[in-house]
C-alpha cells in the first residue's frame, strides 16, 4: 500500500470518528471549541474551524463533509480572523450565537436577533448546509445562515430582497485564495424594474443574467429546462428572490463566486476526486456589461467582423473609434430622425439578450398588441417586449438609453425598437418586405420560369423553323470544358446541312489552326455562351477556305466568333 493510500485511509477514519463523536446541535451553556466540530444528521455537512492559507488565521466555517478537497460553503468570521486556536463558539445569556476567542471581551462575530426568551434557544446544523439559531418549543427560526452568505449559493437556497425585513441576501467573492475576506466582486439580485442577477466589480456592473422570460434567465443560452437543476424566482410583496434546486438528491453541486470574478456552477465528481465546472459567466467578449455601450449591440458570431454594431435606427457616436473597434462610446439617434408621431414605428431584433431591465417599466395586464400600442403612444417609450416571452404576455417598456443588449443563435427573445418613417422603410423593404411575405418568393420565381421556359421553347421553334426553310445559321459555340475529341467527332451530315448556308463553315482543323490551338494570347474574353477567340480569316469569292494558292485573293481582317458543342 503506497504513502497517498495510507493518508487517505488515515484521513478517513479521522472524519469517521470526528462524526461518530460529533453532533449537530449545541444547545444553551454549550460551546464548540477549535478542534471540535458538528455535523449534520445526514453527514452531508461539517461546522468548524479551519485555515485556508496561513495557519495563524482560524475562521469558523461550514464544509462539505464527503468532499476529499475541502470545499468551505459559509464563513461567520471572514474579516475578522482569529490569530490562535483559542476560538470558542457558543450561545450566550441572550440566547444569541457569540464567537470569542482567548483574552478578548468583545466578540469576533455574534448573531445579533432579538429573543423573548433566553434559555431555550438551540444551533443546529442541518443536512442542507444550513446553520440555524430556532426555539424549538415555539417552533421559531430566529436566524439562519443561509440569510448570510459569502461566496457560495447551495441548492434550495435563495438570494434577494425580503420587502419586510430589508435583508438583502448576496454572494461576495473572497479577496483571495488564502483570505476568505470579502472581496471586490458581489452577485446581486437586482429588485427594481424587471428583476435581473448582476455581477458586480465594486459599483459597476460587469455581467448580467437578463430578466426571467418564464423558462430561463433571458442572458444564459446554456440554460436547460429539463435538466438537472430547476430554477424558480420570488416575485411578489414580500419579496424579489432567486432559488435553485437539485433534481437528483445524490449530485453534489453548488453555484460560488471566485476570487478573479466569475459565476461558476459546479459539481463534485467522486471518481475523479475534483469539482467539475460546467457552466461559467462572464466567458466571452459579448456576456460584459455595456461592451457596445449604449443603444449598441453585439454580436459575437460574426468571424474576422468587429462584434459591436447599434440597433436599428441608431449610429455610432464616435466612428473612429470603431475602426479601432472600440465601441464603449455606443450608438445615438441618426441626425435628423423624428419618432414621435412622424410615420415611425418597431424593428424587431430577434434572439436577443433584452437591454438592462433596472429601469423599465411592467404592466402584467398586456399581450404583445396592447404593450405595442401603448409604447407607440407614448413618444419616451424607446422598445417594449413581453415579460414572459413563451408565453406572450405582459409588458415590458423602456424609456432610456438601451444598455447591454446581445444577440445568440438559436434562444434569447424579440425586443422591438422604436426607429423613425425612413429606418422603418428600410426595414419593411429588406427584412418584411415583398420576399419576407408568405408567397412572397414564389410569385416572383414563377413568372421568371415561365418565362424562361417560354424564351427556350420559342428559339428552339425559330430554330427549326430555320432549318427546315432556308437552311439555319450554324450554331459554332465553344465549351470550354469540351475536349477536341468531341469536335473531330461530329457527324458529317452535321456539317452537309449548312454547307449552303451564306455563312462560311469551317471543319475543326482550321478553326484550331487559326486559334493558334486555342491559344490562351487569342482570346478576348469569355460570355455566357462560351469563351470568344481572336482569329485571321480570308475572304475568298466562293466563301471557303481553300489554301495558300488563293492567297493574292484575301482580305485580311479580324474576327470573333464561338462554338458550342453539340
């Protein structure tokens, strides 16, 4: 047995005893001391102290228990680390939770509730991941964990606004790989407007998910329906939140924020011992927020092609920087244009991530008819789409600059822009126009093959009306994908028809002799009928080309001509 095996044994056994010994409750007058722990009843999860880089610095926390690499969930005391293992975790006269460490009066962390009664109330970490602080003969939660998060959202979990209490519940990064401390990166769920999750670098933001258009977040292509995980938002009185499930209780996984920035959701692949990450935001030039600047909108999808354009009606406001293709600078109204009842009207812009929602207005009342002649009336109404896209309802209006607005291939949802007479003319003619209408195409293809049909069949009756009557003009037309063989192998009597024609004949010899070959310096061009050579012909008196003797007879001129190969 090798030196990693035995570890692993070892470690093992370490973590069965510390659970066989451990509880999942500390009740009033107890404590958890550094080097003890709790447990939760299912052994899903661990309470306790840990250092995540430098030794010295110890932090209550919560862990996954059967994730060989420890994967911290939820810190009490992130900015304020205790220096020794003298940390002490317990329920004090108040019936609050209180973190202290040796020597210290004042606490490095407490929960700070109001309790009516002091002497009953119990911690108790459950098997969800959650740490709460209950009364149990009243049946009372009076604080929870998962009210507090730090960097890591577990399933069945919320973020978000409670409208009674004023708790905002959000995820912050930490500042780095050894310091849990909050750092500069937090993910919001955004209240106002139509709801949406930010991410947020300080005060600006730096990604978006888009609005929930009834299936998923408006800005997250890979998102699936019928998956693995279920998602569901709070939007009502009480509260704005956000909360994700697991369908299948055995799968360990869970949404963080990491110290460079990204959202990331991953799952824990026992086998392999490591986090698979399978989904992750920002990943490309498009998912920044406001990269097109506003009124802009990116494309991602166009190769070799700068990713920014504006929406219709719009132009950029700094054109130089484009070329340099920078388009932080975005898009104004082009000089001139008047949308305010002067023949103006929506472009749709299809499979798109919706502008930034924070500031729209919502009237859950309209369908899509209703909301398009309210915004229409109402000259500041710059777009409106449907709440919930599949379904076609409610009504969703903007008023200001449209910002952070994308598009994708195959999911996404119309917006539609306001844009003035002439932009919407444009429109009408390329993308509504003639050919966009039901039938559009076949009632112009129709007439043309008619036509062309009619044009064959009326030469093809010249043709042979020519040939029967006075004898035709030869047809001497060259495919340049024919080969000599097929010229020397023309029938005789191809040649004995029009041997009385008033046009000269000539057999392929001569017409290869005067080409010079077919020489590539003899010919003047090539048109829809073949390629059309530069020879010498002589005119002789009976029209024929019968050698050198009749030599003191010619006139030389040029001549282009062609020959089709039957």
């Amino acid at each position: 047995m090798n030196t990693s095996n035995r570890f692993l044994i070892s470690l093992l056994e370490f973590l069965l005893l510390q659970i066989c010994l451990s509880t999942d409750t500390i009740s009033f007058n107890e404590s958890i001391t550094d080097g003890k722990i709790l447990v939760s009843r299912g052994g899903d999860f661990t309470l306790g102290f840990f250092s995540p880089g430098n030794p010295s610095n110890r932090y209550l926390g919560i862990w996954y228990t059967k994730v060989s690499v420890q994967t911290v969930v939820w810190i009490a005391n992130r900015d304020n680390p205790i220096n020794d293992t003298s940390g002490v975790l317990s329920i004090n006269g108040h019936g609050n939770l209180i973190l202290y460490s040796k020597n210290q009066t004042i606490p490095v962390w407490f929960t700070n509730v109001s309790i009516s009664s002091t002497s009953n109330s119990v911690a108790q970490l459950l098997n969800s991941g959650n740490f709460i602080l209950s009364q149990p003969d009243s049946a009372t939660v009076l604080w929870k964990s998962i009210d507090h998060p730090t960097n890591t959202m577990l399933p069945f979990t919320e973020l978000g606004l409670d409208k009674k209490t004023g708790l905002n519940r959000f995820l912050t990064s930490w500042k780095s790989l050894n310091d849990p401390g909050a750092g500069e990166w937090s993910y919001y769920l955004e209240p106002s407007g139509l709801p949406e999750i930010v991410l947020y670098k300080g005060q600006v933001p730096w990604w978006r998910s888009g609005p929930w258009d009834g299936l998923r977040w408006n800005g997250i292509a890979e998102m699936s329906t019928n998956f693995l995980f279920n998602n569901s938002i709070m939007y009502n009185n009480n509260e704005t939140a956000v909360s994700w499930g697991i369908l299948d209780s055995s799968v360990i996984s869970m949404l963080f924020l990491d110290v460079p920035g990204q959202v990331k959701r991953a799952t824990w692949h026992a086998q392999d011992q490591r986090w698979n990450t399978f989904w992750t935001a920002p990943k490309e030039t498009c998912d920044y927020y406001g990269h097109c600047g506003a009124n802009g909108n990116c494309n991602p999808y166009s190769s070799g092609v700068f990713e920014c354009g504006c929406l219709p009606g719009f132009e950029p406001r700094f054109p130089n920087d484009w070329y340099l293709r920078d388009g932080s600078g975005g898009c104004v109204r082009k000089q001139g244009a008047l949308t305010c009842r002067s023949g103006e009207g929506f472009v749709t812009v299809k499979n798109s991530k919706v502008p930034d929602t924070s500031l729209v207005l919502v009237d859950k009342s309209m369908n899509l008819q209703a909301c398009q002649d309210y915004c229409l009336r109402n000259c500041s109404c710059k777009a409106f789409t449907t709440e919930y896209f599949r379904r076609g309802s409610g009504c969703v209006t903007w008023y200001g600059d449209l910002l952070d607005t994308r598009v994708f291939t195959d999911v996404g949802q119309d917006i539609y822009i306001r844009v003035d007479a002439e932009t919407l003319a444009q429109y009408t003619k390329t993308s509504k126009g003639f050919l966009a209408k039901k039938g559009g195409l076949a009632a112009l293809v129709t007439p043309l093959v008619l036509a062309f049909i009619g044009f064959i069949s009326v030469a093809y009756y010249l043709k042979k009306r020519k040939r029967n009557g006075r004898r035709a003009e030869p047809d001497l037309i060259i495919d340049d994908t024919s080969s000599l063989t097929n010229f020397e192998e023309q029938k005789k009597e191809d040649f004995e028809e029009t041997s009385s024609s008033n046009l000269p004949v000539f057999d392929i010899k001569t017409i290869t002799s005067a080409t010079e070959n077919f020489s590539f310096g003899n010919k003047l061009g090539q048109g829809g009928f073949g390629s059309v050579y530069k020879v010498i012909s002589y005119t002789y008196p009976d029209l024929t080309l019968s050698g050198a003797s009749c030599m003191d007879h010619v006139t030389e001129y040029f001549m282009g001509f062609v020959l089709r190969v039957d």
